[in-house]
C-alpha cells in the first residue's frame, strides 16, 4: 500500500512540475519581445527606412535577437516596448554588416529618465551631464543611458547625434579588449596605422579650423571615433560630402559599401 502511495505521489508531484514548468515557458514566450510589425522602426529610425525588404526582416530579425539576451532595466522611469525596440536599434545599426554579431560584453542596458551623475543621481545635482555610459569595475557589462536622450537621438533628423549608437560603439571599440578608439576587431592589421594617423590628422583639423563634428570629439581618439560613428550613420551623405577620407574609413570599418556585409 505504501509503494502505491508513493507511486501516486510521485506522479502528481511529476505532474504538478511540468505544469509549472509548461506555465513559465509560457510566460517567456508571451513576454518575449515582438517587434515584427516594424511601424516604430520605420517612424523614427532614418538606417531601416533606407533597407530594402529582405534587410529589413533581418534587422527586426537581430533586434529580436538582441532583446531576448540582453535585460533592459528601468531605473525610477518607465520602459514602453518602443524605448526597448530603440536600444535594440542603436546595438543593431553599427554592426549590421557583420551578421549574428553579439556583444560580448554587455548583459543588461540600465535606463534613467533623464540625465545622471558619476554617482548615478537623476535629481537634484548640478553635475547631471552624462546622457550615455558604458560600464566599468561594478559595472562592467552594463550600460547606462538617459530615457530622454535615447528618444532624441532618434527623433531628431536635423541633428548629427545618437546616445545610443555613441555608447554601443564604445562597446564595439571595446571587443578587442581597449576601449582606445581603435576597432581593432573590425580593421583588418594593415589598415590600423592609417586610421590612427587620419585620427591625428582630422582631431588637428578640427581644433584649428571650424567643423561640422561635434567638439566633444575631440576629447580623445576613443570619443572621436564614437562621435564621427554617430555622424555616419544619421547622416552618411552629408558626411561623405564633408569628409571624404574618414567616409572612406568609417566604410571600411563598418562594411557599409556594396557587397561588403560579412556572414
């Protein structure tokens, strides 16, 4: 009698798991992201609107992929489905040629509602400056981004910025190991020397003449690369007209020309 019992304990109990189980994988799926009607990427995202169908099915198709493997996390603000298919823009945008590319080292994307301090504070600071912020120490693998500054990078068409492709190219710079402006897992070895000479070369321009790169450019090498990425991608033509050497590069880093997306 007791071994019958025990039978039938057990398989209440084998039932009552896979109905938990079955209940979770449920609850993944429904709150999985899903962004195949493309009516946001279409509003506010300039890239996706100049792809042609069969791209943008896959750049949806990687959006997704990015969504489902890195956690967005809201931090006193509220992330709507059109912030999360934005960020997942931003990752997508830069690397699209390179395709099923992953970032190795980012896990979860922090969002504030606006800008925020070295101590993370959103409110009553005056050193509230940092619209964007790659991880570091106790926060490596994260990036931290304002809410507002994420949606103006992608509503503005006028203007030659985006927080989010600027912190996800930091990202990308960092893959080799250093963050230093220098995407070494992108450039092929011999045309390392020439980037960081026509680096030098248009970071001298810029502080001696006027120019259409945002000055905080000129920072550093690793900013300089961030900023001028954001320009390439918002506005390719305007860029290709105005710096034609560093079009030329950034093509070359980015595998924008025909017939250059890498599997």
């Amino acid at each position: 009698m007791k071994i019958i019992i025990l039978i039938i304990f057990f398989i209440l109990l084998t039932g009552t798991v896979m109905a938990v189980m079955s209940s979770v994988k449920k609850q993944k799926i429904k709150g999985a992201p899903v962004i195949a009607d493309d009516a946001v990427l279409h509003e506010h995202i300039n890239f996706y609107r100049r792809l042609n169908a069969e791209e943008k099915q896959r750049f949806r198709e990687e959006a997704d992929q990015f969504l489902q493997t890195v956690a967005i996390t809201p931090v006193n603000t509220t992330v709507t489905n059109a912030d999360r298919i934005l960020i997942a823009a931003g990752a997508v945008i830069p690397m699209f040629a390179f395709k099923g590319w992953t970032y190795p080292n980012l896990k979860e994307v922090l969002v504030y509602n606006d800008t925020f301090n070295m101590d993370f504070q959103t409110e009553s600071s005056e050193s509230r400056n940092i619209l964007g912020l790659v991880g570091t120490g106790v926060y490596k693998d994260k990036m931290m981004i304002s809410r507002n500054a994420l949606q103006n990078g992608f509503s503005n068409d006028a203007d030659l910025s985006n927080t989010a492709i600027h912190e996800f190219v930091h990202l990308i710079d960092g893959a080799d190991g250093a963050v230093d402006g220098v995407p070494e897992i992108l450039l092929d070895k011999q045309y390392v020397e020439p980037w960081i000479s026509l680096v030098r070369e248009e970071m001298g321009k810029m502080l001696q003449e006027d120019s259409d790169i945002n000055p905080y450019g000129y920072t550093n090498p690793t900013e300089f690369f961030a900023v001028i990425s954001e320009y390439f991608f918002e506005k390719p033509e305007q860029f290709a007209e105005k710096h034609p050497e560093l079009f030329e590069m950034m093509e070359r880093i980015f595998r924008t020309g025909e017939g250059k997306v890498k599997s």
